[in-house]
C-alpha cells in the first residue's frame, strides 16, 4: 500500500470587510489575514484596489520601505480613483504638500522645520495647558452626573490644545471646532460637507498665515507659536511656500487631533470595559505612580490604538512584501490594527495587560514617517486619563457596548459617542 498524500486543509472563506459588522470588532478578520492572506488585494469601499499588510514582520518593512512613496502621483489607478486617496478635500483645497503625502528630500526638509515645536522639552513645557483645559472640560460636566465623553471631551482637548500650539486665536477657535467636527464625521453630515469644512480651513489658515507674517517680530519670543515659526524659517532661507505653511497647518491640526479623540474616547472604552485593569490604574494613580500609566497608555495605543491603517502608499517600482509581489503604481496599506495584535510578535495579543513592557507597537507609525505629534499625543491622553479616572472614579458606562457604534472611515478607529454615567462632582472641589 503505498502513503498518499494527505489533502490540504480547505481555506476557509476570506470574511467580508469595511461592513459596519467590521467596523464594530475589525479584530477577527485581521486574524484571518495574517493567518491566511497576509498581503491581500482587496476593493476598498470607495472602489479603488490596495494591498492590505497585516503582519507585524511585513508592516514595519513596509513602513519603511523606500519603493513606497507617499506622493500620491505615484497611483497608477484609473484617473477617476486617484482623487479617493488621502484626506477628502485636500486636493481640491491645494493643501497636498504636507508630510503625509511627501518624501525625501521634500520630506526631509519640512519634517526639519516642524519638529521643533514637538520636542520633548516644548512638550512639557506645554503641559499645564493640557492640564488646565482637561480639568475645565471635566469641570463643565461633572455637575451633571452624565456625558457623552466623545463630544463633550475626547474631542474638544485636543482641538483647543492643537489651536494653542499653532496660534490660533481663542475667539476663532470655536470655528475650528465646528470644521474639526465636520471632518470626522467620515459621512455622518452633509453631502460634500468634509470637503467645504477643508476649504474653509484652508482660506482661514491662509488668512492667519499672512496676518502674522505681517504682524511678526523680528526676534522670536520663547514658546512661540508653532505657525509663526514656520513663516520665520521661511522668511530665512528655508524655502516654505504659504501652500507648504497652510498645508502644515493643515496637516498638523488634522492629524494632531483626531488621533488623540480616539486615544481618549478607545482608550476610556476599553478601560470600562476591562475592570480588572481600570481599578489596578485608579490604584497606582491614587498612590501617587505615574508607572502604569505611561506603560498603559503604550498598551491602549497596541490594544485598539486611534490609527487602525497607515496612510496611503504607492509602489515607485515592483516591490516584494510578504513573498508577495507588488507592482508599480499599486496602492498599499499597512494595517497597523492587525500588525499589532500579531501573535507572533506579541504574547497573548488580544489580552489588555496594562503593565505589558514589551511593547514595540506601531501604533504611531514607523520609519521616517513615523507620528511627529506622538509626544504630544501621549501626554494628552495620560493626562487625560489620569484627570478622568482621578476626578470621576465612579465612572461606568451608559449603554451596553453592542449599542455603541464607530465611525466609518478607512484610517482611523473610533468612537462615534461614549455615553457615560458618574457620581456628581464639585467642580473645583474635585479637583485633585
């Protein structure tokens, strides 16, 4: 009798993704990826085709992979898919030479020039702003024993904390919550509402940019704002175009806010619903550590971080990701999501373990891409954190979890509400 083969094991049927089933628990269906088609050709909603990069291994290749452009003139799609790549609105807008969609040596120059105001000494130097607007935030709703901690906080801290740093004057700083707010809504508002919140964002920033040009000194004053030191390095021989300066702006306000309201509002969510691991934080902070927050917010960003796909790539050349050939012109996205729930890099993945020390996620990206805001990002949302876990330590849900609903979109993961419930504060009084 002779050994036959054994027959291969059947595949199961690829799931179905971008339903809003999906977008509820993308999780099991990036299992299967990585297990079964860890570099996938897929059709996006918006109908263009792209490569999804799942595993961990092959994202932080891809993330650094210099055949993957950022320029989206790299796309050799059809001429009608080309315009449904990056940010809705910006193209039209002229705001496309910003870090997102450049590379070297383009890239290199103004990542230069904007990394000033992120370092970590601006940083700290910016965080009793945080702490001061986190704590009016919670003062505004701890009276009422209930909130939407999405519209009521996650969002408006980093929208007013991004405007301070740029220098946007507190008495327009309303109006940019309003288009923030539009923004995001990723096809929750009106028709063609995302791409007039851009326009208007653009001309305003335009406005602001040559209004302080005109209105600039000649010496720079410590903790100068983050635009007026753009249009100084421009003024001095860095070649910044008022296109490159608003398209900065731009980018630095989009990408420098949503991030963080997902942070905060995944963050809360994930707190709540992990008691175990919330009480073992309201310890520590009660005991005066700051330990398990920083390591803990490093395990949030892993967990069910802001940025569920790097944004958009395009292949300069073939390239090989994976084992899997990848042709010239091809868009492809790393899922930083999947990547980071790898088993193959992270011990028992799924599981939230705030104390978790090996932790080289890729929740900000990697490479010379990597998030240029992080810094600020992470400060936001452990003192955001800290204040809401400190002043609010009763704080539970307000709906059971199958009701909660995310917002569509391909880039980012978050929240539509989070409505929560609290013991009644003082304000001051509860202050910690």
């Amino acid at each position: 009798m002779t050994n036959q083969p054994l027959p291969a094991r059947p595949v199961p049927d690829a799931p179905e993704l971008f339903t809003w089933e999906f977008a509820t628990d993308p999780y099991p269906a990036y299992a299967w990826l990585r297990e079964h088609a860890p570099v996938h050709r897929t059709t996006l909603p918006s109908g263009v085709e792209a490569w999804l990069v799942t595993r961990y291994v092959d994202a932080k290749q891809a993330l650094a992979e210099p055949r993957l452009s950022k320029n989206p003139a790299h796309h050799d799609g059809p001429a009608h898919a080309k315009g449904k790549t990056g940010i809705p609105g910006e193209r039209k807008a002229e705001l496309m030479t910003h870090l997102l969609n450049i590379d070297p040596p383009d890239h290199t120059r103004l990542r230069r020039l904007v990394s000033k105001a992120f370092t970590p000494r601006r940083v700290a130097e910016f965080a009793s702003r945080v702490q001061e607007l986190t704590d009016q935030l919670i003062d505004q709703i701890a009276l009422e024993g209930s909130a939407d901690l999405i519209h009521d906080f996650a969002f408006p801290l980093p929208i007013y904390a991004i405007c301070d740093l740029l220098g946007v004057p507190r008495e327009d700083q309303d109006d940019f919550r309003d288009w923030a707010g539009m923004m995001i809504r990723h096809g929750g508002g009106p028709r063609g509402g995302v791409a007039r919140s851009v326009k208007k964002m653009r001309g305003y920033l335009a406005e602001l940019i040559h209004r302080k040009r005109e209105a600039l000194p000649e010496e720079a004053a410590p903790g100068e704002d983050l635009i007026s030191g753009l249009i100084r390095a421009s003024d001095h021989g860095e070649h910044l175009t008022e296109n490159e300066a608003a398209a900065m702006a731009f980018i630095l306000l989009f990408a420098g806010f949503e991030t963080t309201v997902n942070l905060i509002g995944n963050g809360t969510y994930a707190l709540l619903t992990h008691s175990d691991q919330r009480a073992r934080l309201q310890q520590s902070l009660a005991a005066g550590e700051r330990g398990l927050l920083e390591t803990g917010i490093e395990e949030l960003l892993r967990y069910d971080g802001p940025v569920e796909l790097a944004t958009w790539r395009y292949a300069t050349r073939p390239v090989s990701i994976g084992g899997q050939d990848i042709a010239a012109g091809d868009p492809v996205l790393v899922v930083l999501a999947a990547a980071d729930r790898d088993p193959e890099r992270f011990a028992d993945p799924d599981t939230l373990d705030l104390s978790r020390r090996d932790n080289q996620h890729l929740g900000y990206g990697h490479g010379i891409h990597y998030c240029l805001g992080a810094p600020l990002a992470r400060l936001e949302g452990q003192t955001a954190l800290a204040t809401l876990l400190t002043r609010l330590p009763d704080l539970r849900l307000a709906v059971e979890p199958a009701e909660l609903r995310w917002r569509g979109g391909l880039i980012m993961r978050g929240l539509r509400t989070l409505p929560v419930e609290f013991t009644p504060r003082d304000r001051l009084g509860s202050r910690g």
